[in-house]
C-alpha cells in the first residue's frame, strides 16, 4: 500500500463561464476540508487568473496540458515556464481526451511530462485502457506501456519522483457514468505499484500517489477510498459541483 498523502484533483475541462466559476470558487472557498488531503482543481487556461485570485490558498491550481518544452513559434500552445510564471503548480498530462480525441501518443506526451518536471511543475500521470483492450485481456500491457513512457522520460529529467502523481483512469469508466468497482480499481494499482518496485524502486513504489478516476462521485468515492492501493482520485464531471466535489476529498478520513 502507498504511504503517499491522499490527494484528489479535479479537472474541469473544458467547462465553465466567468459566472459559474465565480460560484464554484465560492463554494470551495466555503467548504470544510479534511486537512491532511492535498487538493488540486484544474480549470481551463483562461481562468486560471481568476481562480488563482479568488480560490483559497489551501487549494493549488493545475493546468490541463503543457508544451513539450519551451516557448516560442508554437501557436495556441502554453509552456511550463507561463505555467511556472503565474503561479500553477501542477499539470494533468497523458489524459484520455488528449490520448484519444486529440491524438498525442506516448513519446509526445512522456517528453511533456519530462519538460514540465524540469521546470519544476508536479505532474498528474494519466494511463488507463480502453474498453476493447480489457475485454482482450491487456490492461496491464497498456498501463505499463504508457507508465514506461512516461518513467523512461522521467528518470532522464528528473532524479526525483516527489512531484508525481499516477491517475489510473481506465477510459472506459471516463465521463460515462460507469465507475470501475473497488475490486478492479485496487487490482490495477497494485499492478502499477508493483511496477514501480521492479521498474524504478521500493521507495518510489511506496510513496508515489497512484489515483483513481473514472466516473467518481460523491455516492462511489468512500468505498474506493477504502481500497489499500487507491491515495485519491482525479475527478471530472463531480469536481464541477463544489459541495460533491468536497464530499469526495473527505471521503478518505
Ligand atoms: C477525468 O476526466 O479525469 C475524469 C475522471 O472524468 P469523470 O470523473 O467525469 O469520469
């Protein structure tokens, strides 16, 4: 089991207005927090300003996606230095969307990762498998094919592991209602734990946060929570509602 902090994340996507953000600020700000969980929303780019200047410091902020390095000619693209620059500490890469719908593959997304740790940004690791991929049997192939793609970056960028956090989101659970049970959920981290011990080493292995996500909600997340392997969760449409989206980050105490 993880010795990590528990920590849950939430993604907002591509959702929201100046309006319906300003109230779900307002009702984070107001919500009553476990304290020993870390918290981290990630709202689209052009609000991060906002939420930075009116969200509680006890929450940090996240963006959804970074440059494969620095800045330049790289148009509608935001590098990890900007990120750096106003005050966004972390960075969900690897996520299904950007997988499947926008087409960025392995190598792409695992020199991302390297970059945005270079610069000192902690990034939220997304794997997970697509439902014909479970049904023939190759969960585990998949998740360690794309945890080798991002570790083989990370050990060349980066000598610490301490801003990693690994989302197992297993594609077919994402955005669909259909929550993976506890019994599959916990089957898969300990896999992905247990390739961290082989892969990288028994410390990594013991204090790298590996969440879960995938239709998580406020009615699901005790019962995860209570798996050995699952430090938190990395949360979609359930993070858009402020009251639900407390309920989850208390759902480990
Ligand atoms: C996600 O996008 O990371 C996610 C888990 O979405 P949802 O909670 O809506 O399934």
């Amino acid at each position: 089991a993880g010795t990590g902090k528990f920590f849950v994340g939430g993604n907002w996507k591509c959702n929201g207005t100046k309006e319906s953000i300003t109230k779900l600020v307002s009702d984070l700000n107001s919500a009553k927090l476990e304290a020993d969980v870390d918290v981290v929303v990630a709202p689209p780019f052009v609000y991060i300003e906002q939420v930075k200047n009116t969200l509680t410091d006890r929450i940090e902020i996240s963006a959804q996606n970074s440059w494969v390095g620095k800045g330049g000619a790289f148009t509608g693209e935001i590098s990890a230095d900007q990120l750096n620059d106003i005050g966004c500490k972390w960075v969900i890469l690897g996520h299904s969307e950007r997988r499947h719908v926008i087409g960025e593959d392995d190598q792409f997304i695992g020199k991302k990762a390297a970059y945005a740790l270079s610069q000192g940004l902690g990034v939220m690791a997304c794997i997970g498998e697509k439902l014909e991929e479970r049904e023939a049997g190759k969960t585990f192939d998949v998740c360690y094919q794309q945890l080798k793609a991002f570790a083989g970056k990370f050990l060349d960028a980066v000598p610490s592991w301490d801003n990693v956090v690994i989302a197992y989101e297993p594609v077919w659970a994402i955005g669909t209602g259909k929550v993976a049970t506890p019994v599959q959920a916990q089957e898969v981290h300990v896999a992905v734990r247990d390739w961290l011990r082989k892969n990288v080493s028994a410390e990594v292995a013991s204090k790298t946060r590996i969440i879960y996500g995938g239709s998580v909600n406020g009615g699901n997340s005790a019962e995860l929570a209570k798996q050995e392997d699952i430090d938190g969760f990395l949360v979609g449409g359930a993070s858009l509602k402020g009251p639900e989206f407390a309920t989850i980050i208390n759902s480990s105490a």
